[in-house]
C-alpha cells in the first residue's frame, strides 16, 4: 500500500538439518554442495556450515531469485550437542532426516522437531514452520527397509496439518550414495524457505 514498502528479502537462506546420528546428513550436504559420497563414517562434531548460491523461482509470484544457502550440518549424536537456541536461531527452514532401515531414527523424528520447535519458541505454530521429511539410504536392499513409505507419509500429514504452508510436510525417499532425490529434495526445503520468509 502507499508509503509502505515491501519488507527487504533476505539474500542469506539459513537451513538446517537435523536427524539421529548415522542417518546420513553429512553425506547428504556433501552430495548436494559437491556431489561427493564417501562410504566412511566420521561423526559430526558440534556444526558445521556449507554455502551454495542457487536461483529458486519463487511458486507463488513466479520471481527468480538468486540466494545464497546456508546449509548448517548438525551432530546426532546426543554428546556433541551443545549448540542450542543460538544456533537454531534464524532458521529459514529446516530438514529432517531418518534412515529408511532404522525404525529408530523415523520414531525420533517427532523429538527432533519438537526439540527445534521449543527452542526457536514456535512449539504451538509448529505447522507453519517449513519442514522436509528426507528418508536416506533408500539404495540398501528392501528386504532392510523397515520404515514404510506410508508410515512416513503419515507423519508428514499429522505433522504439517493446519499449517500455513498448506498440506503435509513434503517427503522425499533419498540415496547420498547414488544422488537419487538429493537435488529435488534441497531444492523443495530452499523454496519453501524462499516462500517462507
Ligand atoms: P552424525 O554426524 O553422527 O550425526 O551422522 P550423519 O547423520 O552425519 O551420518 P553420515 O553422513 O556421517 O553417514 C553415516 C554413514 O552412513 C556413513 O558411513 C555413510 O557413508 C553412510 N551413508 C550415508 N548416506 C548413505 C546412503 O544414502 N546410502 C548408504 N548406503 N550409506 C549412506
Ligand atoms: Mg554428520
């Protein structure tokens, strides 16, 4: 409206992800940001940060805007986290990630969240937060599945109902080993980020 100029959008995108230790967020930023797997596994300490620029059309307005993506790679396991609200703070939006072949880390994602929720103090507008649900390791054989992808399309239902983004939380199945679904699934958290903010 007159006199009143459009709030300035931001050119810096803070993402996040979160998820149990060896579920495979290192790999999957890896893959992303440089499109490299290594099969050894070293535990991420406290958190890390990558950048990379990307151009996201925005859905709802059609402008394509050229951001800078923070990806922040976090540690799952319990002893190197030490970080909390100072660095959940700014999120833009956030990824969630299990592994497809552990039922442990698909029934600690309600903790991840809530946890992340409680800290940035959004714990009753959790639905308007933009979230993506990443199951990795989808290239293991399927007699070693044990999360089906319906249980997982439930939580994102449950999970994302009533919230201002509109509809379920988006999921996407993934393999950092061999790239499937690694772009579309960064692209979808960075867009709803873009929308988001
Ligand atoms: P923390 O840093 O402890 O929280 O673990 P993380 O979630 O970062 O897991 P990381 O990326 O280090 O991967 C753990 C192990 O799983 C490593 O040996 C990886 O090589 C392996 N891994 C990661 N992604 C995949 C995948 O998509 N497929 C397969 N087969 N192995 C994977
Ligand atoms: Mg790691």
């Amino acid at each position: 409206s007159a006199g009143r100029s459009a709030p300035a959008k931001k050119h810096m995108l803070k993402l996040i992800i979160l998820g149990d230790s060896g579920v495979g967020k290192t790999s999957l930023m890896n893959r992303y940001h440089s499109n490299k797997f290594t099969g050894q596994y070293k535990a991420t300490i406290g958190a890390d940060f990558l950048s990379k620029h990307v151009s996201i059309t925005d859905p709802q307005t059609g402008a394509v805007r050229n951001v800078t993506l923070q990806i922040w790679d976090t540690a799952g396991q319990e002893r190197f986290q030490s970080l909390g609200v100072a660095f959940y703070r700014g999120a833009d939006a956030v990824a969630l990630v299990y592994d497809v072949g552990d039922s442990k880390s698909f029934d600690n994602l309600e903790n991840w969240r809530g946890e992340f929720l409680k800290q940035v103090g959004l714990d009753d507008k959790g639905a308007s937060f933009p979230f993506v649900l990443l199951g990795n390791k989808i290239d293991r054989p399927e007699s070693e599945r044990r999360v089906p992808r319906e249980r997982a399309e439930e939580w994102c239902e449950r999970a994302g109902l009533g919230g201002e983004m509109g509809g379920p939380i988006p999921h996407f199945e993934t393999s950092a080993k061999t790239a499937e679904n690694v772009e579309g699934a960064f692209l979808e958290l960075a867009t709803l980020a873009v929308i988001h903010q």
